[in-house]
C-alpha cells in the first residue's frame, strides 16, 4: 500500500527550464566571486568538484564534505575565505534568479491534497545544493518546508541520482519500504530508476528530461493536471 509521495524538485515541483536555470546560476555566482575567479574559471571549478561529489560512493562522507573536499583542493584559497561567500550567496544572492520558475497550481493543489490524506510526503531532489538553496526554491514553488516529512540536501546525504544508494539513505531515513513509496519525478534516468528498488514511478512530462521508451521503468506518466486526477484517487489514509 502506498504511504508516501517522494517528489523531485526542478521541473517537478518547481516548474523550470534546467538548462536556463543553470546559466543564471553560474552567471549569478560568478558576480559574486568576480574578485577571484573569471566567469569561465567559476564554472569550471563548481562542475569539476560537482562531478567528484556525483561520483562520492564513501558512506562516510557526506556531498557537501565530497564537494569541498575537491573544491578546496584546487584551488589557491582558505575555507575561512569561501565558506562565508557561499552562506552569503544561498541566504541571498541565489534568489535573484527565482524568475527562472514558475509555479503550477495543479501541483500545488496535489501536495495539499496528498498531505491532508494522510501521506508522507519527501522532496527528493538530488542533493547538489545545500539546503539553503533548497528551501528557497521550495518557496518559490509556493510551497511550504512543512509540507514534507524529508528533504534531502548536501549537508545530510552521501549520495546523489541516479545511484540507487540515494533512493535508499531517502528510505533508511524515513523509515519506508519501497513497496509502500511511488516517485515522482520529470527525469526517466534519475527519476524512474527508483522502480528497480521495487517503488512506483510516475513520470511528470512537462519537463521531462531524457526519452520516453518501452523499458524506461516508467509505471504511470502524464501532465501536472493528469497526476492531480491521479492523487485524487487515492484513498484516505487518517
């Protein structure tokens, strides 16, 4: 029986374009550290250690210990100097590309209604950011911190998508079986990779992001107003 909704963020929740959303934030970080790397030199620097975070499999290190880790070790430049600018830059700054989303009242409406059901609900995003970060575009989705159970970040998860150990630190934390979670989510690889670990998928296709084939793991897709139809079938849970 399904209990809880684990839902991916960007393009799931957060109606976005990916790929604008990203060159604004590289373009808004780079303003913020012109005074010690090029534009070309932040971006170069943020995917590298990015990419060494994505590949971390240590359990015992968190993404954000993984990024730094490789951040700080190329570059000429203390914790003390850069750990600041970074707080400063996600308390403040990072919201200045909020205009990149959107909200999508269907989706809205389908939190409100999952969670007045009784079911659990999880942002499941891949936890590049830190929570920050997260907790930002959470608002800018019109959505409120409260409204979920979990919320995966940087700080708290060893893993990223589309490895299956992300799926399942999301379980271990929240205490879940995978045959009691569907996964919803706009990225048939990130996303529906979920499925092998015995959970439902739903694909949200107004974003989507890969190409929609016969194997994909991909139990049920639509748009935002058809996984609105869909929750409301579901039965009450209190």
């Amino acid at each position: 029986m399904i209990t809880t909704i684990l839902f991916d963020l960007d393009g799931t929740l957060l109606p976005m374009d990916t790929e604008i959303f990203t060159k604004r934030y590289f373009a808004e970080l780079a303003i913020k550290l012109k005074e010690y790397f090029t534009p070309e030199e932040v971006a170069k620097n943020i995917w590298t250690s990015t990419k060494y975070m994505i590949g971390n499999i240590d359990p015992n290190k968190t993404n954000e210990e993984a990024f730094f880790e490789d951040f700080y070790g190329r570059i000429n430049y203390e914790e003390k100097i850069f750990n600041p600018i970074f707080e400063d830059f996600y308390e403040k700054d990072f919201n200045n590309i909020r205009n990149v989303a959107n909200q999508n009242k269907y989706i809205i409406e389908t939190v409100k209604l999952l969670k007045d059901k009784g079911y659990n609900l999880v942002v499941a995003t891949n936890p590049l950011f830190p929570e920050k970060a997260i907790l930002h575009r959470i608002e800018w989705a019109g959505l409120n911190k409260e409204d979920f159970m979990f919320i995966t970040s940087f700080e708290k998860m060893h893993y990223c998508k589309p490895q299956l150990k992300f799926y399942e630190e999301i379980l271990d934390n929240i205490r879940k079986q995978p045959l009691n979670c569907i996964m919803v989510g706009n990225d048939i690889e990130e996303d529906m990779i979920a499925k092998t670990l015995g959970m439902k998928t739903y694909l949200i296709e107004d974003h989507i992001i890969g190409t929609v084939k016969e194997d994909n793991n991909i139990d049920y897709k639509g748009s935002y107003e058809d996984f609105y139809e869909f929750a409301k079938a579901f039965p009450n849970l209190k």
